[in-house]
C-alpha cells in the first residue's frame, strides 16, 4: 500500500515536473498571441502594489509589469492583475496560470534555486528596520537593551530579530501581534517601545499613526531583503525580456531619459542613449521585442526614478528616501549592465 | 328615586400600568432584577455616549481625502469613497449598470418573499432560483449580445460575496436533498457514493477546500487547460455545502413517522411521488432552522475566499485600509464590512422565521 503511495506521488510529481519544462520558451508567445501579459501581485501591499480610490493597482510591483507589457506588446494598459497570497506566489507562477510575479518577493537561495523559478532583478532593495517615537530619544538600535518590541507574527522578521538581538548581546521581550494594523495600533498605544518590520512596511505604517512626524525609522538594516520580479526557470527568452525591461529603466535613470524628454532624447548624439531607445542598435530584435522596446517602457511607464518616486519614494505619501536603491554614481547599489 | 348609575371602572393602579407597571413587571421584580438592571444601565451609560459619539456625533461623512476628517470621530469619509470599490471591486467603471441591474434582480426576486400578498410570488421565486442565475451570469460576465466581455478576474466586493453566497445557496440545496435522499436509499451503490461523498466534503476544512481548488488542482491540470478561479472556488463552496446540507436534510427525513412513507406507498405513489409529495414538504419544512443556519454560515464562509486572492468585501476593506493616504481607518473598514454582513445574515433569519410561521400546521410548541 505505502508502495503504491510512493508511486503515485512520483508520478504525480513527475506530471508537475514535466509540465514545468514544456512552457519553456513559449512565454512570449503567449503573451503576444493573448494581447495581455497576466502578472502576479499581492493583494494590498502601500506602495508595491495596492488599489486605488477607482480600484486601479498602482505601486512600483505594478509599475514594473506595466514596464514589461510596454516593452512586449508597446502598451503598459495591456496588464492583467492577478492577486496572491503568499502561499499562493510560486504555485500560481509554476502552474503557467501567471506569465510573471512581481509581489515583493524577497530573493533567496533556496526559492531561486530549488522551485523551478528565476529571480530577474532587483525592483527594490528592502531590509528589516526599527522603528521608534522621536520622545524615546534613541540614534541607534545599539541602544535598545531591553527594550519591548511589537512584531507581526509568522514572519521570517521574528527570527532576524531574535539574530540580530542575540549576535549584539542584548536583551529585549516582544509583543506580538496577529496582522499590520493591529501591530501600529500596539505601538501607537505604546506597548512596546520600537517596532520590527521590513523598512517600506514601516514607512507605511508610519503614515497609520495619528502623527506620523513623532516616529522615526532607525538607521540600522538587520537583514538583506532584495524583491524583485520572478519567471518560471527554463524561459530563458523571457527571462531575459523581463530581467532587461527591469536594467532599461535603471540605464534610462542613468542616461537621464525620463518619460518627458525621451522624444527629444532620440535624437540625442549619445551612442549609449541610441542604442537603449532602438535608434542606433538593434538591441529589440535581439530579445524578440519591438525595436522601440525601451522607448516604450521610459514613454508609458517611465524610468526608474520616476517609478520609485512616484509609489515609494517622495512623490507619495510614504516618503521613502532612496537610500540603497539609488543609483550606484550617486551612493546606491541600483546598477544595470551596458545597453549594448 | 335613587337611579342607579354605572360608574366608570376605575383605571388599574397606577403602579401596575402604563410604562411604571411595565417597568416594575420587567425591570424592578426582583433584588436580582434590580440589580440586573442597574447593571445593565451602567453599562450602557458607560458604552453607547462614546460610540454614539464616535460613530455619529462626531464623526466625518463628506470630503474627498483624509484631510475632511478633522473631527476627531469616525471617518465615514473613507468608506463613501471606497464604496464603489467595496461594492463592485475591479469591475469596469462603464459597465457597472450591469451589476446595478444584477442587484435590483435579486432585490425583485427577494423582497415579494418577505410580503404575504403577492401574487404568484412561488414563481418570482422559481426563477429566482432557476433563471435568474443565469440571466444574472449573463449579464455580469457579458461576452453576447453585444456585452463587453468582463472576466471574472475583475469581479470583487459586495457583488462578489453575492455571487459566491447565491450561487453557493442555489446549488447547494438541491445537491443536498439528493445527497440525503442518496444516502438512505437502499440501493447499495448510490447509497456508498452518497455517504463516501458527504463524509470526504466534510471532513474537511472549507479553508483546504479553497486551497486544493486555487493551489494545487492548476498543478495537476494539462499544461494551456486552465479553469477560472472564481468558478474552481465555487464549485468548491458548493460541493461542500451541499455536504452539509444532506446532514441536515436527512435529519428531517429521519424526523418523519414510517406511517407517512407507509401511507404514501398505500396511495400508490412511486418513490419520487412519494418523497416529493408527501416525504420532503414535511421534511423540509421542519429543517428550515438549520436549513437557514447552514445558508448563513455559508455567507460568511465565503470571505474565507480571500486566501486564495479572491477580492470578496471584507478583501477588499482589507486592501483598502492599508493605503497611506488615510490614517488609521482599519476600525470603520471593519465596522463597515461587519454591518454590510449583519444586513445579509439578519435578513436571512427574519426570512426564515416568517417562513416558519407560515408553514407552522401545529408542529410547534
């Protein structure tokens, strides 16, 4: 009997398995033949990808489907949002049910390695932070010994805490609450002392307090947190469409190629900026994509800074410094590969 | 000549009647009652001023962002503009008439149901439990007669929990009589499949239901074959109600004396005849509170949906509260969603109570 089990799970798995490998290289296609690239989001997440007023998504997540669906089909608005849990990212993604997920998914081994699944970039930097009422007086989580620390529960920030508390000898107790607006809720009360989640998140839930001036996010970053968007492994056409839809944004920042200037910017005499808007190269062609592929991401969409200012950074209401996701010629680590 | 004269009856003491006696009957009997009562008007003293303060006096219901809540009360704001959204989810703005149409079809179908003088109101709810589905189907998914096709990706708040209730009510109801008349039947085969089939639906979480039809039933499929979500979780939701259902519907059948299946047979009826004449209408009419029970937490089982990224309403109240552009409005989203709940569930059990005393022949003690 348990034999039989056995044997039904591995073909079970093998069926999973086999189903994996023959959607390789039939992403784009696919994308192209529906009219519609059909992207993996979370369901509410500030900033990376959120409905608004109207029930449209906005957020950098969002932002960089659209960015892809420019660059495949020349039109951002072809974007079909589909919103996951957790639990259900990568299944959802493995199934072939989405051609792409961007929802805030941190880039680790293990996921990059062991579930038929590529990681094609880096979105956003993030990485777990403190944060404290200005009143306490604390610079630095240094000088946090003993302090009482709200945190959300079943997340991977518990652990990192516990880490970071034991590697610096110090001592704290936590306050554990079950979802987001109950945890800003305990601190606001001031039931604890600081509160532990990834930065971005406590930008957002900074803007939940009654004044959100009198809090300030620590400098400290206790762990390493980079999101980004995934495709299935063994698409390695589209795996690169996306991967380089992502760098196109971050060499137009660089290049200074906005959504404004770009008409003019195609006459530009600079060869870098040729080859990137499809005037001097043919770098489109290359990946299967239209000539004009960048140009229509830096049109529709915009490039990286005017993505990130205008979900995260300074432009909303989260106010979110860019930080280590500036541009590594002006003290970040944000870095594409040359256009060329 | 001394006339007799009929004097008034004089009225009841005072301490008896009006509002004093009913207070003395009802509130003041005992040393108990009195300090129940006590209790309970502090209580009340202490709790409803502040939320009647919180939820009316002071509270914001007009403006456009969080900058007209200034009152330091409630945010009504907030929910007047986010309603469409929690009502209608990602449906297209130009084609909401269509669900707007959709729901004065339920309330046409509905609200005869609730009046005792209504012509031919069994047949308004025939079709209400048979056209009108599909009617409603048609019109919200579009795709003919010259509809624009709106997937059912786009389908969320209120008219999604609708959906998934109504559907789930309609289907589940006569899968369950089938199922119970199944399980007592004497034929062995349809009697294993019925029990094997109650038994595995329930035994389950409605949550690992949801889960197996979003997560892992895609997994399994053919590559290219796959089958809408919305319609994977309301299968789900259907088939595991109607498990619930037959339990309930088989304790009216076991509830009814031999002698009515024994005189049914006697008349010369035949199975169905017998069991749609006689056996079921008395079946069914003793089971309305728990028939009713099970519609109920069927309604409030579907936000159970949002794990699998479905936006029901209390979803999308919960996406909606995290937007930094309000402050902390999490209580009014779920006061909102709990009260938008209460209205469905509330009026349900009203149904079914005037249901009951309709049908009441003499059951009831």
């Amino acid at each position: 009997m348990n034999k039989m089990i056995a044997a039904l799970a591995g073909v079970a798995a093998a069926g999973i398995f086999a189903t994996g490998s023959a959607q390789a290289a039939e992403t784009l296609d696919a994308v192209k033949g529906r009219g519609e690239l059909v992207c993996g989001v979370s369901t509410g997440l500030p900033g990376f990808s959120v409905p608004d007023d109207k029930g449209a998504w906005t957020g950098i997540d969002v932002d960089t489907c659209r960015a892809v669906a420019a660059a495949v089909l020349g039109d951002a608005n072809k974007v079909k949002f589909v919103p996951l849990t957790a639990k259900e990212r990568f299944t959802a993604l493995q199934s072939g049910e989405i051609d792409m997920l961007s929802r805030n998914t941190t880039w680790t081994a293990t996921r990059d390695t062991s579930l038929g699944l590529n990681f094609a970039g880096v979105n956003y930097y993030d990485g777990q932070g403190f944060m404290v009422m200005k009143s306490l007086g604390v610079k630095s989580a240094k000088e946090l010994s003993g302090a009482s620390v709200c945190i959300q529960s079943g997340t991977t920030t518990e652990l990192n805490l516990a880490d970071y508390f034991r590697l610096n000898g110090m001592e704290y107790s936590s306050v554990v609450f079950d979802t987001s607006d109950q945890t800003i809720q305990g601190f606001e009360a001031g039931r604890c002392d600081m509160l532990t989640s990834d930065q971005s998140q406590l930008y957002s839930l900074r803007t939940k307090l009654p004044d959100p001036s009198a809090a300030m996010v620590l400098p400290e970053v206790i762990s390493k947190e980079p999101l980004g968007p995934v495709v299935r492994q063994g698409d390695d056409e589209w795996f690169n469409i996306v991967k380089w839809s992502l760098f196109a944004m971050v060499n137009a920042e660089e290049f200074g190629i906005t959504s404004a200037n770009v008409d003019e910017m195609k006459d530009s005499k600079d060869p870098n900026v040729g080859r990137l808007l499809g005037t001097q190269d043919e770098l489109g062609p290359q990946m299967g994509l239209d000539k004009e592929w960048a140009y229509n991401i830096v049109k529709q969409v915009g490039n990286y800074s005017e993505m990130f200012e205008r979900t995260v950074g300074m432009g909303s209401p989260l106010e979110i410094a860019r930080g280590l996701n500036a541009l590594w010629s002006n003290g970040g680590i944000m870095y594409a590969p040359p256009a060329r | 000549m001394a006339v007799f004269e009929l004097k008034e009856a004089l009225p009841p003491p005072a301490r008896s009647a009006g509002a004093t006696g009913w207070i003395r009957a009802n509130l003041l009997s005992s040393p108990l009652n009195i300090a129940l009562t006590l209790l309970g008007a502090y209580l009340i003293l202490t709790f409803l001023p502040p939320l009647l303060d919180w939820a009316i006096f002071s509270a914001d219901f007009t403006g456009e962002t969080q900058d007209a809540c200034v009152s330091g009360g409630a945010c009504w704001t907030f929910i007047t503009n986010r309603l469409p959204f929690f009502t209608y989810g990602f449906y297209p703005e130009p084609e909401r008439w269509r669900v707007n149409i959709g729901f004065l079809l339920l309330a046409a179908v509905m609200i005869p149901q609730f009046i005792e003088k209504i012509p031919g109101k069994q047949w308004i709810g025939l079709f209400g439990l048979t056209g009108l589905p599909i009617l409603v189907a048609i019109l919200l998914s579009g795709g003919i007669f010259g509809l624009e096709s709106v997937p059912t990706d786009k389908w969320g708040g209120l008219m999604l929990t609708l959906v998934l209730a109504f559907v789930g009510i309609v289907g589940a109801l006569p899968i369950g009589v089938v199922l119970a008349l199944g399980r007592r039947s004497q034929m062995p085969i349809v009697r294993i499949v019925c029990t094997t089939f109650i038994e595995l639906w329930r035994g389950v979480p409605l949550i690992s239901v949801l889960f197996m039809a979003s997560v892992m039933l895609p997994l399994f499929l053919p590559e290219g074959v796959s089958f809408d979500k919305l319609l994977r979780a309301l299968i789900g939701i259907t088939m595991f109600q109607s498990a619930y259902m037959a339990e309930v519907i088989r304790g009216g059948l076991q509830a009814i004396p031999r002698g009515q299946y024994e005189a049914a047979s006697a008349l010369g009826l035949g199975y169905w005849r017998s069991m749609g004449l006689i056996i079921l209408p008395q079946a069914l009419k003793l089971v309305i509170p728990g028939i009713v029970n099970t519609f109920i937490s069927l309604f409030k089982d579907t936000t159970l949906v949002l794990i699998i990224g479905l936006f029901d309403i209390l979803q999308t109240v919960n996406s909606s509260i995290v937007d930094p552009s309000w402050n902390n409005v999490a209580t009014e989203g779920y006061v909102f969603a709990a009260f938008s709940f209460w209205v469905f569930c509330f009026s349900m059990s009203r149904y079914s109570q005037a249901l009951e005393r309709k049908l009441h022949t003499g059951h009831k003690r």
